[in-house]
C-alpha cells in the first residue's frame, strides 16, 4: 500500500476558507523545513534500514538529495506521514 500523504496533499490549516481568497500567485508561501536522517528517526521511531526499505517501498515519503551524499525529507511530508500511520491504527480513512 502506497501512502499517498506524502506526495502533494496540503494541511488542513493551509487550506484557505474564506470566499475572498487570494490568487494563487498572490498567496503566502509556507515555508519548507528540511529534516535530517536523526531528526527522521526520532520522529518515527524507526531504524534507518526501515526508512530506506519503506521509501524503496514507496511507502515512506522520498528524500530530497541537498549535495554530495546529504539528504533531507520535508518535515511536513514526515508530520503526513505519521499522521497517516496513527489514523490507520485507529481506524480512521481520512486526517485531513
């Protein structure tokens, strides 16, 4: 099973309500935070090997190479991601 949360889902506080809302190009932009392998690992809790496994899975979100043999992961994909793994474990379809 693929998680679809990490590739181009928004928050739900990102999304605008109001009916006067902006034009795209007009819109604030959120910021993008990079996140290191350490921090990967102490958010999930998981091994190294797992990340690797469940991205070459495509089950875990894709790193994003920053020069030489550095990467990163978008901390809001990662946040989706758990997010995604504790609505599963409740039973919930939908954490949006």
């Amino acid at each position: 099973m693929k998680n679809q949360s990490c590739a181009g889902s928004s928050h739900p506080l990102e999304r605008r309500t109001s009916s006067h809302a902006l034009p795209a190009q007009h819109q604030p932009v959120q910021p993008s935070v990079l996140i290191r392998l350490p921090e990967v690992l102490r958010r999930t809790a998981l091994s190294k090997t797992s990340i690797y496994d469940l991205m070459k899975a495509g089950e875990f979100c894709q790193s994003v190479p920053l020069g030489g043999k550095a990467v990163a992961w978008l901390e809001s994909e990662v946040e989706q991601w758990i997010q995604g793994r504790i609505a599963a474990a409740r039973g919930v379809n939908d954490v949006n």
